[in-house]
C-alpha cells in the first residue's frame, strides 16, 4: 500500500490546477491531485483551489461526493481564493432567488460582493497583508505585497487572520480549528505565495 500524500489537492475540475502544482513542486512537494475520498482523508495536508464560480464548483463537489468528506478532514485544509469562499457557510455569488449559494460551512463566515467604494471589480492586483492575530501560516507574512483576482470577499470577522484593503477592508486570510483559506493566490504571489504554502506544509497536523 501506497504511503500517504503530504499533500493532496482536490480536483474540483473547475480548477486550473497546473500553477498550484508547480509552485508546490518548487517547494520540494509532490502533490497528489485527487477526487478520491480515501486519499483526501489521508493525506497530511489538503489544498482545496478554485476559479470560477461558487455554484458551479459546488455543484461539482456535490457531484463527486465530496462536501461530506471534506468537512469531516481533521488535517490542516488550505483554500485558495474561490476555495477560501467555500470553506465559508455560504456565498452571495450564484444565489437564485434570494438564497445565498451554500458552501461548506468550515469556517463561520459568509462570502459577500465586494464593496470597493467605487474602485474597479474584479480586484486585480498586488496588495499588502495585515496581520489580524497571530497564526504560524502567517509567518514572516505581515506587510507582504500578494497577488488579487476576484469580485468576491469575506467582510474581517472572527476567523480573520490577515485583512487587505481596496477600497473597504476585506478577510485577506482566514483560519478555524484546522481549517484555513487565503483569498489571494499565493501560486501566484512570488516569495511571499511560496511562504505561505511553506507555512502551510509545516503547520502542526492539530492546530488550536
């Protein structure tokens, strides 16, 4: 038998999922990129990405049985962007007669249309990372420039690690028991992305 992946990214189908593999793979890690739900639930580390849309991504997790796993996993689970926004309750993005899309519903948050205050959307673009409250993903991270695209955002909250600001402040990066979601793509985001995967790969398997 098969040892377990130190790191498995779920194939949402939905995902371009080259770049994440890449910077993954410049870190020393090779990744697994998986649907399976046996894999998922023993690999050390789970990556969930993801562009798109929050109803079609779901409907496609939701097609391959996924959603339930995923919210038993009990390793640390990174979302990235879109990934972030369905680790949340729910989204207003793809809601259908007044009822927000549902998500997984990890962390206690709820992803809303961003309010830019004028300023163009989608956020496209670098901007800085402020720390929120202290978190080993967030190492060496505070001030750091990373890279945006999305239209989408967590208002700042309870799970708030970092925040970012365009226009109003938005929930740059969350975390809940062990699960965490960066809003930016740090596979995009140069030596500051390539930190935060590496902070990821070595958080403590049961983080507080």
């Amino acid at each position: 038998m098969a040892a377990p992946a130190t790191l498995a990214i779920v194939d949402t189908r939905c995902a371009n999922l080259a770049s994440v593999v890449f910077a993954l793979e410049r870190l020393g890690v090779q990744p697994l990129v998986t649907a399976d739900a046996g894999e998922l639930q023993t690999a050390e580390r789970v990556l969930l990405p993801g562009v798109g849309t929050a109803g079609a991504a779901m409907r496609e997790l939701e097609r391959l049985g996924l959603p339930d796993v995923l919210r038993s996993l009990r390793q640390p689970v990174l979302g990235i962007c879109l990934g972030m926004q369905l680790l949340t309750r729910e989204s207003e993005e793809s809601a259908q007669d007044g009822q927000n899309q549902r998500c997984l519903g990890v962390i206690d948050a709820v992803t809303r249309r961003m309010d830019a205050g004028g300023l163009t959307l989608p956020h496209m673009g670098w901007n800085r990372l402020d720390a929120a409250r202290p978190s080993p993903l967030l190492a060496g991270l505070d001030g750091a420039y990373v890279y945006y695209v999305h239209g989408y955002a967590v208002p700042p909250g309870p799970a708030t690690l970092a925040g970012t600001t365009y226009g109003g402040s938005f929930s740059a990066v969350l975390g809940q028991g062990n699960f965490f979601g960066a809003q930016f793509h740090p596979e995009r985001s140069g030596p500051a992305g390539a930190r935060l995967l590496r902070n990821f790969l070595e958080l403590e398997a049961n983080p507080c």
